[in-house]
C-alpha cells in the first residue's frame, strides 16, 4: 500500500443455500486466510450470506434474521483483520427487500449498497422478491450501528487516498448504463462487484470482456466476484468465474470450475494518473456521500505479471502483427511528413549499421525505393565501408559515395594554421558534422530532397550524438525506439542480419559506442522502457542524459519586449527564450 499498491482478491467460497450459518464459516475462513496473504481488499459473491438461489425463502423473516447474524458474526471477527471485506445478504428496510452489499472493515459496517438493476427475464426474476436501490442515501440502524444505506456511496481509504471504492452487483455491469459509472466519476478507482452469474455457454467469454473493457473505460481496477459450485441446481449452474481487471488488462481469473480465487495488486495511483491525463474524464460528485476508513499502510509484495517488453508481444504472431502494424504507422508517418516538406527525395546517410539500414528500408517501404537516395561517407580508408555498398545494393535504392577525409583534413589544418590546437572532442566530432553537412548539399541539389535523420532513443538518451552532426535533420523516425527495438523493426523490414547486428563504432578510435559509453546499450533500453538498473549504471547513465539535453532544444532566443505585429509569430519566439 505504500507505493499505491492494492493487494485485493475476489473469492467464491463453498455454500449452501439458506444456511447462513455455515455461509458465515466458510466466508470467515477465506476472509481470515486472505488477511493472512496480506488481502486488504476481499470481495465476495452476492447474496453469499443466503446463498444465491433461495427463491421465495427471502421472503421469509427466519432468512432474512440469519443474513443479518452472520454479518454480526463477521463484523466481530473483522476488528482483528487489516482489510475491507464485501458481503452479499438481503435486507428488509420498512417493509421492502433488497440485494445488498454490506462493506465492512474492522468491527464496523461502513455502509449498505442495493442493487440498482434487477434482472428478470430467462431464468432470473429478482423482481418477485427485491426492489431496486436508490440513489438518495439514507441512514439505517444494522447490527446495532448507524449505516449509510444506498447506491450513491463510496469508501475512501485514509492512509491511501488513492484507494476509492464504489459498488454495484452482478447485473448492474450488465445494464446500458452501469452504476460504476457514475462511481468512477464520483471519484471511485476500484470497483467491487458482487455476483452471481449463472453459467451458459459463451457466457464466461462475455462476461471476461465486459469486466476487461468496464475497467478500461472508467480508467479503474475491477474485480468481480461469482457464485460457485455451491449455488447450482437442475435448472441454474454457477462457475465461480472470478476475475480482476486494471484499465482494460485482466490480471487475474479462476477458470470456471476450477475454484479458488483470484487475487493481484491494484495499481491505484496509476488510476489516478490516467485520469488525470485523460480530459475525456469528467469528474462530478454531485448527490455522493464519501465514508472513510482506515487501513495500515504497509509494504506490498507484488506477484502480478510486469511484462518487461509491454510493447512486444511474446506470443510469435501477435509479434509479428504488432512489429507489421509499427512498420506501417512509422512508413504512413514518414510519408506524410515528406510530403508536408513538399520532398520528393528522402537523402540518408548510409554507414551499413542497423539505424541507417532501418531508416532507408522504411524510407524505401514509404515512399518508394525511386525517391531513396543515400549517401556513403567514408573519412579515408575506411574498413567498413563495404556494409554501407552491400546495403544500398540489396535496398535497390540510388546512391553515390563522397569522402570527406580531404574536408575533415583541410579544417584541422586550417585551424593548426591559425594557431589553433584541435581537442580530441573537436577531431572526434568533426566528421560527423562535416557528414551532415555533406548531406544538406546533396539534398539541396537533388529535386526537391530532404535529410532523414537515423539517431534512435538509446543513442540520444545518453547524448551520443554530435549536435549539427548526426543530431540534425528534418525528421527523425526512429527517435523513440531504443536500440533492440531498431533491430526488431529491421528484421520486420526483412533486412540482411549482418546490418543489424553490426557494432556502432565512432568511425575514429576503433571503439564501439558501448566501449566509449561504459555500459551498454541494453543497460540503457531496460532504464528508459522498465526503470531497471544497477545504481552504479544509473548515476552515469542519469549525468550524460542531464548533460546532453542541450543537443535537442530549440536555440534559445532573447526576447527583449519590443511589439511584434504578428501575434502567432510573437508567441513562437516566446516559446524559444
């Protein structure tokens, strides 16, 4: 709970029908176990004080009585519990039955939720027994305490306000407009639901991608607790399909039948996050009644999956469909943006490694390999050039090679003339602006030609990168893609292995960029896409991005005051200081 973490688990316990008092052990014991896993959220199914499938019984004050001194039962033995427990029984309120949740949380019932739809048709017809709830909250005296008695309620954590509960039961989420809805914009991020679901077939699939999307929409946690085995008869069967689910990902569910229960953490502060980013989300808290408890607020071992690479599938062919579409947003992308420069010609300089290979692959993929031109640069002999040859061959794509040793040389020879010692920085740094320079003139006299940049995100995080030299560029398509995702890309381009593989080096010291750097590359991807990293990595990893932000604003200009005619254009300049 300390770092917004909810660990919460929806049960379905053994039952029988219209024995509340055997109802009351079994939920205990699940309720006493789930404590003892560090459970601070413990949802059970509807009406599992009774038993689900009691009919007329309901009517019947013995039931109604036994309900009520099972939550006696429960209340008492929850003031030695850390956890808010949910419970379904009916209740009698000035002559009228409902379908209630009873929240509760150390020896005192926080608050009673009537079901607002009632269902009857098929096999259901809670009608004949219950009314729906209102929203108007009233207060009751239950089990000897003053209750707020209604839907309009939510249950707020003290220690973790992050943690907002809200409720609905079983056919609530199934109605046109569900009431964890207005919850969620009332301020709720988790939402319990008790139920008792019956099981047909094709049902467990509906009810799976309705929990998944509810939570997806209302940006929220939700879990939803089924009735078991214990509740089936000759006419209805229940499966005790538990499921939890945060903003559109299911993260836990028992198959049907198979028992058990569900359980993970919740993510509360992520909730509060994206709604926060989100502007479609529009709170209102009108007609609300908020109940406070309090939990300890302790540490909370997480056993829910973080998949380490979110964006690549493990699965072979959604891979391989999520690598397709990323190559079709980034050749559209591309296309688009040379087409809003009015370029005809996409320039690229060509070393032979995976960034420029991927580049000129999809710049080929966009917009034809025809309207691809690349640029070999060698600085002298260079050894490896021969990628650079072999990779504007297989792409088919035209091409022409200028070296510029004799233009890095008559600079430093210039300089050494005029009194001037050239730094290392200064000798390593030299030829790569002299290439970006090489690449603006072959754009500028190509029809209509513009420069790709082919920096990735590993590279610019870390800052290594020659500003006005490889920095530079009209556009940069793989500028948030870390280095193993540029492999990745390549491959789905269906590039040669040997230009994806083949080590950057400076093109100077003989060093890759790894041994420059200290650490590597995969250092730096696990950092940026997980916050993975050794301390000792991390510092270095942390002053080279902080030192090197520079390389990548937007040259900051004076703004002296004087007026401007041109409003828009005021307020460009403005943006720059």
């Amino acid at each position: 709970m300390k770092d917004g973490f909810l660990k919460a688990a929806a049960l379905s316990p053994a039952l029988r029908v219209a024995d509340c008092a055997y109802n009351t052990a079994q939920i205990l014991q699940e309720l006493r176990a789930a404590s003892a896993r560090g459970v601070k959220l413990a949802v059970f199914p509807e009406f599992c004080l009774t038993g689900y499938t009691c009919g007329d019984l309901f009517l019947q004050r013995t039931l109604q009585q036994g309900a009520l001194t099972g939550l006696q039962t429960l209340l008492d033995a929850s003031r030695e519990l850390d956890v808010v427990a949910l419970v379904g029984l009916p209740l009698l309120v000035r002559g009228k039955l409902y379908n209630c949740a009873a929240v509760l949380c150390r020896g005192r019932l926080l608050g009673l939720v009537p079901k607002t739809y009632l269902p009857n048709y098929g096999e259901f017809y809670e009608k004949r027994q219950f009314n729906p709830g209102s929203t108007e909250v009233e207060t009751l005296t239950v089990c000897g305490q003053q209750v707020p008695f209604g839907t309009s309620l939510l249950f707020r954590c003290r220690e973790m306000p992050s943690f907002v509960l809200g409720v609905e039961l079983c056919e609530d989420l199934w109605s046109a407009l569900p009431p964890s809805t207005f919850h969620a914009l009332a301020g709720a991020t988790v939402i319990a639901n008790l139920s008792a679901s019956d099981e047909t077939v094709g049902k467990a699939e509906y009810r799976r991608a309705l929990v998944a999307n509810q939570s997806a929409r209302l940006l929220c946690g939700y879990l939803y607790a089924s009735a078991g085995h214990g509740e089936s008869t000759q006419d209805m069967v229940f499966a005790g399909h538990d499921l939890i689910a945060e903003n559109g990902t299911l993260l836990a569910e028992t198959a049907p039948f198979a028992g058990g229960h569900a359980e993970t953490e919740l993510d509360c502060q992520r909730m509060e996050s994206e709604r926060a980013r989100n502007t479609s989300f529009e709170p209102s808290t009108d007609g609300y009644q908020t109940v406070d408890f309090s939990l300890t607020l302790t540490d909370t071992a997480l056993t829910r999956f973080v998949d380490p690479t979110p964006f690549v599938p493990g699965d072979p062919q959604r891979r391989a469909e999520r690598c397709e579409l990323i190559l079709k947003m980034q050749a559209d992308g591309l296309a688009k943006r040379l087409e809003h420069a009015h370029a005809k010609t996409a320039v690229i300089g060509i070393s032979g490694g995976k960034d420029s290979s991927t580049v000129a692959a999809l710049a080929a993929a966009a917009y034809g390999r025809d309207h691809v031109y690349g640029v070999l640069m060698p600085n002298g002999v260079q050894p490896d050039i021969d990628y650079s040859q072999a990779l504007v061959e297989h792409l088919q794509i035209p091409h022409c090679t200028i070296n510029i040793h004799d233009a890095v040389q008559g600079v430093l020879t210039e300089m050494e003339q005029a009194g001037l010692t050239p730094s290392r920085q200064t000798v390593v740094n030299l030829p790569s602006r002299i290439r970006m320079s090489t690449l603006y003139a072959v754009a500028q006299s190509l029809d209509a030609g513009v420069v790709i940049n082919t920096s990735n995100l590993s590279e610019d995080w870390v800052g290594y990168c020659t500003i006005y030299g490889d920095s530079a560029g009209a556009f940069s398509p793989l500028g948030m893609y870390t280095t193993e995702e540029v492999i990745a890309l390549g491959r789905q381009l269906g590039l040669p292995e040997k230009f994806l593989i083949k080590p950057p080096s400076d093109g100077l010291t003989g060093l890759t960029d790894e041994d420059n750097l200290g650490f590597t590359y995969h250092a730096v991807n696990e950092y940026v896409r997980r916050g993975t990293v050794d301390p000792v990595i991390k510092e270095q990893i942390d002053d080279r991005h902080r030192v090197s932000r520079f390389k990548f604003q937007t040259i900051p200009v004076y703004h002296n005051g004087l007026p401007m005619a041109l409003e828009e254009e005021t307020h460009y300049y403005k943006k720059k200081t």
